[in-house]
C-alpha cells in the first residue's frame, strides 16, 4: 500500500496534507498523534470509505479507486474505533459478518469452521453464544477485533491482505491490550499489511515496525520507534515533556511522561 501527498479537505478546512507513506505487507504500521490530529480520518482513507482530494492510494499496485468495493473486501478489512451494531446478534453471529464478501465461493460448513478457528485464536470461544449487545464494552471491542480477522482470515487469489485497526484497545484492560497487540502482530507475520492507530506511545513502541506521527493533519514523522520517538518530537507535537530512555527488556524506548504540574485551585469566593 502507498500513499502519494495525500490531501483532504472538507469544506474550508485541510484535515490532512501532503501525507505519503508505504506500508509493506508483514508490518505493524501505528497511527499516533494528539486529538483531531486526522487519524481516523486518514485509516478511512486507506480504507476506500473517503476519496482523498489530491494526491493518490494504491493497493497491490492498483489505485484504490479503481477497485470495486466488493473486490476491496475480499482482502481488506476495517475495524472502526466504535461498533453501531444493536441488532440481537451473538457473538459468534457478529464474527461471522466478516465472512459475508466470501459467501459466493465457500460453503457453509467452511464458513463456520473458519469462525469457531477465529473465536479460538482471539481468545473469545467463550463469548460466541452470548448476545453481543450483553457484552461489555472490552468484551465487545475484541468481538469486533475478531470479525475484521475473519474477513481477511486467508488470503483470496495470492493477493496480500490489509488489516485496519481504529483504536482496537481502546476500551481493553493492560492485559488484554498487551494480548490484542501480540495477536495483531503475530497475524501481521502472515503476509498481512496492518495499519492500527494507537493512543499509547509505549505500546506503539513496543509491537509497531514503522511509526507516522501526525499532528494539525501533517506528518511529524514517519520511520521506526527509535527514530521517531524522540522527546523533542512527542513535546513539540503532544505538549508534554518526557524522557525516552530504553526499555530494559527489548530494544526500543521507553516513554515516561514527564508533565508540568496543575497549578493549584484559587478560590476567591468568601
């Protein structure tokens, strides 16, 4: 996938700029920067969901315009930053919608086995028979992580596949956000583009192989952890002082925040 001075505007108003990447086919790419920085705006770009204004996306050497949205769907799967889904659907009915863009060519039986393989390997068998709008918000987030996996679960006529991630440990505890993280890069391994924007800088350092920074829709940086994770970088595009240092157990920083304190309260009321 490649992106070529991506612009988009709406209205008056430039929400990205000049924005040109290239995301390899077995790497972890994180999305990181401030609020309405364009991220999300940015991943529905690279979905096909919005048109940029200027510049250009290709995908396996095609410009993504010139795929339909039904051939798009075979190797590319979105999971947005929040689910709208209130129908009574279970668990394992929900992980099954990823399948529908492969309904023409497989049987039902190979649809199922492939959605109970899913429901194992993230780690939510337990959770397919409960109705998906009874779950809780962590418990939902990992149900949508395992529908967009089952879209793209093997690969249709040798194409590489993409998988973008809206904020997918957003509502996770620290254990289940580590264990996401780890299945999102062991699936990665398999051929598989992925594109997940991020809040936490340390866990885009720890499991992300390339890094963009964007801030006011720019590019502040784009390369690996250990380079664009400096302190000046994260103080001049989030406004917090930290110290990044190396992690004591992998090879990559380690971002401790460093903020100024709150003044304190005045109260001028008698």
């Amino acid at each position: 996938m490649q992106t070529s001075e991506i612009t988009y505007r709406a209205g008056k108003r430039t929400l990205l700029e000049d924005i040109s990447i290239s995301i390899s086919p077995g790497e972890v790419t994180a999305i990181i920067g401030p609020n309405a920085a364009g991220k999300s705006t940015f991943l529905k770009l690279l979905a096909g969901d919005m048109k940029p204004t200027s510049g250009s996306i290709s995908l396996n050497g095609i410009e993504l315009a010139d795929w339909t949205p039904q051939s798009l769907s075979l190797f590319r799967s979105v999971m947005p930053q929040a689910s709208t889904l209130t129908f009574p659907f279970t668990a394992k009915e929900v992980v099954g919608l990823g399948r529908l863009p492969h309904q023409k060519g497989e049987s039902s039986k190979l649809t199922n086995d492939i959605v109970l393989e899913v429901l194992e390997w993230s780690g939510t068998r337990h959770l397919a028979d409960r109705l998906y709008t009874t779950l809780s918000g962590g418990e939902k987030q990992r149900i949508d992580f395992a529908r967009a996996i089952s879209q793209v679960w093997q690969p249709v006529n040798k194409c590489s596949r993409y998988l973008l991630l809206d904020e997918p440990t957003s509502s996770l505890d620290l254990s289940r956000q580590h264990e996401t993280l780890q299945r999102i890069c062991a699936f990665a391994q398999d051929n598989v583009a992925t594109i997940v924007v991020l809040h936490d800088l340390n866990l885009a350092a720890h499991y992300a192989d390339r890094i963009l920074v964007l801030s006011d829709g720019c590019s502040a940086g784009w390369g690996s952890p250990k380079d664009v994770l400096t302190s000046d970088l994260i103080g001049s595009t989030f406004g917090l002082s930290v110290i990044v240092s190396e992690h004591p157990q992998y090879l990559g920083p380690l971002i401790i925040p460093n903020p100024n304190p709150i003044p304190e309260r005045v109260n001028n009321y008698p």
